[in-house]
C-alpha cells in the first residue's frame, strides 16, 4: 500500500500483513502503519494494490482512496 498526493509523490510505502490465513476467498483483516509528514499535501490518495507473483495484467488489481490530509 501506499500514501501518494495528488501529483502522485510517494509520501510513504508499506506491505499490509495479517495473522489470519490469507489463503481463502474469504475477507480478512489486515493491518499496516504509514509514516509520513502531512504537511507535504493537502489531498492525496491511499493506494492499495493486490500482490501479483504471476506478472499477468490480469490478475493485477489497484484500489485508490481519496483522502485529506488535516494541516
């Protein structure tokens, strides 16, 4: 996952993990700390995007969050 403005800067990155068996086409929690400056932006996006070993465009999969960062 990643926090990025809407320039699209990488502001930071991290993998999200779980303790649950992610090997199921189930929902499962997960979890990942971002650290960032939020003074850098004042809107941006949380990018969330599905691990992909394979490298095939389709099973690629991004989901983009709009967010607002407070000053």
């Amino acid at each position: 996952m990643a926090l990025v403005t809407a320039e699209n800067t990488v502001l930071s990155q991290t993998a999200a993990a779980t303790e649950e068996d992610w090997m199921t086409e189930e929902m499962i929690p997960f979890s990942a700390t971002l650290t960032f400056n939020p003074q850098e932006a004042l809107i941006g996006y949380l990018r969330f995007e599905k691990a992909n070993p394979s490298g095939l465009p389709e099973n690629a999969y991004t989901y983009t969050l709009p967010v607002r960062f407070e000053q």
